[in-house]
C-alpha cells in the first residue's frame, strides 16, 4: 500500500462498538483518535451500541433496529420502528436465527455514503464484510478492510461437541459468514494483525496472500506500560481479560484450572468481561466464590493498573490451543 502524504478524510466503519468489551469498540475508538491526531478528518459510522470517541474524530450514527441490546436481546421491533426494507430484512433474518446486523449495516452505510462520497478518501471498513460494502468502489472511493480474524473459527469451537439439533441452529446465526468470504475475495485489500490471522484469513476466506497485509495492534503506552513503583503487584492476582463470555474465550477452561491451583496456594483470579449465568453457575460448583471476581467497563487507568497488579496474567483463549484439521 502506497505511502501518503497529505491528510486524508476518512469514514470508519463499524456495524456495532460497543465501548468496554468486544474488540471493535475498542479498537475503533483508539483507531479513528490517532488517525485524527495525525491530522486526518475521521468520521466513525456506526450502529448501535454505539461507540465513546475520544476527542478528534466524529460519530455518525446509523440507526439500525438494535435487536440484541443487553437489556432486551431477540425482540421483536414494534411496527412503527419499521422504516424501510432494511428493517423488515433484519426482522426476519432475527426470526429466522440469523445474525443479520453485518449485512443490514453494509445496506445502511452504503446508502449513507452513497450521498456523502464526493466527502472522503478512503473507506475503512472494520470486520463488517457485508454484502454493501461491493457497491463502495463504485462510488469512487477506495475501500480498505480490516478482518482481526475470521469468524470461521469462532464457528467450529462454538459447534464442537453440540448434538444435531443444536449444530442446525447455531449455524443459521453463523450464516453470515459465508457472505463475509465471498467479501472479502471481492472487496480488495485487507488489513490484519498477526502472521496467524492472514493464515487463516488466506485458507478460510480463499484470499490470495498478496491481497492481505500485516499491521500491528499499537499500545497506548501513556497507560500500559511498566509501572513497579507506581503499582505494586498483589500476591497470588491472576488476571484474564474475556471481551465476551463465549466459547473462544476460554473461561470455563480458566475456572477449573484456578479450582485446582487453589487447593494447595493462595490465588485469586480477576477476569476482566462479564460473566454469563452458566459461568456464574460454574464457579459456584466449584467453590471460587471469594476466589474469583468479574469486573467490566473500566477507565483506562484503572484497567491498566489492574493489569500491573497481576504477579500472572492468562490468555485463556482457545484460539491458541486450536488446531486446523489436516486436510
């Protein structure tokens, strides 16, 4: 990718960032605010939730119907919320067990910068891969794309082990996947983050190596950063960070390990992320109740000191233990 040299005017896009957990409200707030303090005119796209921007760059919101908010996840909108066809085609996708939020913000947003395009650049599209985002070149306006990782990963760990019935189901939700392949041979150059994710990103989405290039993640090292003197580490502190609490994530995996590390020393385990009912249930049964906290939504200085205060930290990520079958 060429080099540039003036400032550029950037939109960023992201079908839903959330701010304290899942990647991509994290990484998009950090990215569109260096971008902006390089001197680049940043304007975020984004559905709901909706992301917290640091100075610098803009939000612009693009209302989707917000099916799956925390407080009320699967509902069913009300008919005047219906606005249009994208509406009704999420609905329904909703009712068919599909996850529908990556195609539907790729309709939305290629609409909305359907009026603007003569505006920006360069569009940055993070992790969507929606069925929209084909239209933008035509636009004028080149088209960048981040993929962190494919979801074909996630996939096969969420499926392991899960009887016929179930496996059915669970694929429906992972149906947009396939769209996000074929996206991804089409919509031009991609931006990943390690040697492991372009792998993976190569033979899943069957992208050409050269179309994949390698940047990354940065550290905010004005807060994480060594800090002995400043925060003294706590005795036996393990800590985990778990965006989400799903398969991937590892944290089950986490919890017996730590039942059996505490019968013969002291250690308590803080993981950062929000605890489903059958993780809160999991460490009941195994008796961590004062041997484990779940903590979410932290300021960044308090994150990063509690990071520092860990004599461990754990990845407890089972994307590190997984294997790609021989083919």
């Amino acid at each position: 990718m060429a080099s540039v040299n003036r400032p550029l005017r950037i939109a960023l896009l992201s079908y839903r960032s959330k701010p304290h957990s899942g990647g991509q409200g994290v990484y998009v707030r950090h990215l569109s605010r260096e971008l902006a303090a390089l001197g680049h005119h940043v304007e975020v796209f984004s559905g709901q939730p909706y992301p917290e921007l640091d100075d610098g760059p803009l939000l612009r919101k693009v209302p989707s119907l917000d099916l799956y908010r925390d407080d009320d996840p699967f509902r069913t909108p009300r008919r005047q919320e219906i606005r249009d066809w994208a509406d009704v085609l999420e609905t329904v996708m909703m009712w068919g067990g599909a996850f529908p939020e990556p195609l539907t913000f790729s309709i939305r947003a290629l609409r909305t910068l359907r009026a603007r395009a003569g505006d920006f650049d360069i569009v940055h599209d993070n992790q969507g891969l929606g069925y929209g985002m084909l239209g933008v070149p035509r636009l004028g306006v080149p088209l960048l794309t981040s993929v962190h990782h494919p979801i074909t990963v996630d996939k096969r760990l969420d499926m392991e082990g899960l009887g016929w019935w179930r496996r059915l189901s669970r694929s429906r939700w992972y149906g947009f996947v396939r769209m996000q392949g074929r996206v991804a041979r089409r919509c031009g150059p991609l931006v990943t983050v390690s040697e492991s994710s372009k792998r993976d990103i190569c033979q899943d989405f069957r992208v050409p190596q050269e179309n994949v290039h390698i940047i990354p993640l940065g550290v905010d090292t004005r807060w994480f950063r060594p800090r002995d003197t400043e925060t003294p580490r706590v005795p036996g502190r393990i800590v985990a960070v778990a965006s989400s609490d799903h398969p991937l994530k590892g944290v089950p995996v986490l919890l017996r390990a730590v039942a059996k590390l505490v019968t013969d020393r002291d250690a308590h385990l803080v993981v950062v992320g929000s605890p489903s009912d059958a993780t809160k249930a999991l460490a009941a049964q195994l008796s961590l109740g004062d041997r484990v906290t779940f903590t979410s939504g932290l300021p960044d200085d308090e994150y990063a000191a509690l990071l520092a205060s860990a004599e461990i930290a754990v990845v407890a990520s089972r994307w590190s233990t997984w294997r790609r079958p021989r083919r």
